[in-house]
C-alpha cells in the first residue's frame, strides 16, 4: 500500500515526538506541519515544508492531519481536517468543551468514510493494558471501588507554554490538562458514572483555572471512585488502586519523557479468603519501557486500513470523557455558578 502522507498541526514537543512515532511506522510520511512559533513559512532541514498556519498546512496533498494544538484550536483544525476528507488523529482534551466536541462529532457523523481518534495515551501503557486483561479475565471478580491520584508540582511544568494557565485559551486546569487521563482510565476499568460530587478550587495559584478537582462518583452498578487531579502534589505522582471482590491492582508511575512520576509499576494482589490480617499475597511488574505512543500510532493505522475504530481513544470514549470531566465541574455548584458550566446532560453522541 502507498505511504499515508501525513501533516502535524501543532508542532511543539507532542507533535515532535509524533513526528518520530510516524516515522518509525511504514503506513505514514510526514510531508508538511505547521505551527504558529515559526517566523514566517519555511522548510525544516529534513526538507519538509513547514507553516505559520494550519490553513496553508492544509493546502499541501494529504491523507491523514495530527491535530497537537492548544485547547482552542483542536476542534476548529480537526473539524477542517474532516471536512476536507482527511483522517485525523487529535491529541487530548479533544476540545475545550462539550459543546465544541459535539460540533467535532457532528462533522464526523458527516464523513464516515474517515476515521477519527484521541491521543489517549495511558491507555496503550504496559501496566494499564496488563491490568485491563486482568480485570476482564475475571480472576478477581468484579470491580468494587478505584482511588486514583493524578497530580504535579504546578499548573505549567517542563517549560511547557502558559496557555495551559488561561481558561480562554484551555478551557480548564489541571483536570482537563491532566487528570482527564485518569478520569478515562477509571471509565475504562469501571464503566460508566452517572453520579458525581465535586470540589473543584484554585486557591493556590491563583489561576482563572483549577489547581485542584476532587470526585467522589457512582456507576449505576454501585463502583465508586474517588480521584484527586492536583497542581499542589510537590512529588509528581501518578498512582491508581482498583480493588475488586477477589484481590486488588495497584497501579504506581507512569513513564513519561520527564521521568518524574517514577517507575510504572503494576501490583497484583490475591486476596486471602481465609484470613483476616491485611496480608495477601502479592506479585509486582516493573515496565522499563514505555511502546504507548507507537502502539498507538499502529492502532490508528490499522483503524485506517480496516475502517473498524481502534479499541481504544475513539470520538465516542473523548465524548464520554469529557462528559465526565464537564460533570465533575458542574458538580459543584460554586465553580458551576462561577464559570458557567453547562450541564453536560444537554450534550449527546450523534446516533446512527
């Protein structure tokens, strides 16, 4: 099959690292990205013509556009990549809110032929993937309850742009920058929540944005979660307990480029039936390297090739995310009032 020619929008560190994901798989080449730091239209020293603008990007001859923009760019550019009938691969948030995500499901709906997915990259972590197998193997029964704690140092990290600090241009804080992954990861291992209670403050930095979200939340099958997404965790840290009726897995770290949330651990405890100490047995597994980002890349050429959505990171798991996460800010009444949050029962996949 002839290569896809691929065009990055956006292209800062994730669209970098994106760039070298593509060029290590043979579906793809990158012919053309764009981004608004370059000084004017240019050619990079691989040769490969770079722009000021996503519009002139998307002039050049492409198959498939990789959207890596700030928070109010993303659904505009990808909404423009599927009207012009390319497949488009959009890192998170998917946008800054519901309503701009239902105008990006809305234009797909209109253009089944091509295919859309989210970098939701936990998913495709060695400790998630081995810990979903688990719990769908049904060796220690069903899900009980998650407590998840996804937090940094501060709201802008590793000299990242301070976009991330202005709700206009983010839309949210720490929660949807960071704490959505999480927030996906407990729908992925849990389902579905349908009640949730919330605090959500920025009484630390001082941002129109928050440093810190709280949740408590309920599956209508009664699993309970409590998450903790925060810009005041002074050690980054990354940590995920799901307890199920037959023993438990605890999720440590998680491997990053700044390798500051330590190891990426899995834990697999088996419960003792017959004791009561707090002493089960327990097995760890340690992951020294992080293939996520390529084994995401390959799911999203084979969703190309075979026109069947990837398992994971599809429109309908960005909606239901960001459903949550806008519930989890409705949630509380004080920041609902505050910023206007819309009630996300208002917003719904587009059917059929």
């Amino acid at each position: 099959m002839a290569r896809l020619r691929v065009g990055i929008a956006g292209y800062g560190i994730v669209g970098k690292r994106r760039h070298e994901c593509l060029y290590k798989h043979s579906r793809f080449e990158t012919v053309a990205v764009c981004d608004r730091t370059f000084a004017a239209d240019t050619t990079l020293p691989s040769g490969i013509p770079a722009f000021r603008n996503y519009k002139s990007l998307l002039r050049q001859p492409l198959d498939v556009l990789l959207v890596s923009m700030s928070n109010d760019m993303a659904a505009e550019v990808t909404i423009a990549g599927l009207e012009q009938g390319l497949h488009v691969f959009c890192e998170k948030p998917p946008a800054r809110t519901l309503e701009e995500l239902s105008l990006v499901l809305a234009a797909e709906h209109k253009h089944p032929n091509q295919r859309l997915m989210y970098g939701f990259n936990h998913r495709y972590h060695g400790s998630v993937q081995d810990a979903l197998s688990i719990i769908r193997s049904g060796e220690l029964g069903k899900v009980i309850n998650l407590r998840g704690l996804y937090g940094k140092s501060k709201l802008i990290t590793f000299n990242q742009p301070d976009w991330r600090a202005k709700r206009d241009l983010a839309g949210g804080g720490v929660l949807l920058d960071q704490g959505i992954h999480m927030v996906d990861l407990m729908r992925l291992f849990a389902g579905e929540f349908t009640e949730v209670h919330s605090v959500v403050s920025n009484s630390h930095w001082g941002y129109d944005v928050e440093d810190n979200a709280y949740a408590l939340m309920r599956t209508d099958d009664g699993v309970v979660a409590l998450l903790n997404s925060s810009a005041t965790q002074w050690r980054h840290q990354f940590s995920l307990d799901i307890n199920l009726q037959r023993g438990s897995l605890l999720l440590r770290g998680i491997l990053t480029s700044s390798k500051s949330y330590g190891s990426e651990t899995l834990t697999i405890v088996h419960a003792d039936p017959d004791g009561d100490n707090g002493d089960p047995v327990e097995s760890a597994r340690t992951y020294n390297t992080d293939p996520s980002w390529e084994s995401e890349i390959a799911a999203f050429a084979d969703a190309i090739d075979t026109g069947v959505a990837a398992d994971h990171g599809t429109s309908r798991d960005a909606f239901l995310t960001m459903s949550l996460v806008n519930g989890i800010y409705y949630a509380d009444p004080q920041w609902r009032t505050r910023h206007a949050i819309p009630d996300p029962s208002r917003y719904s996949l587009p059917h059929g």
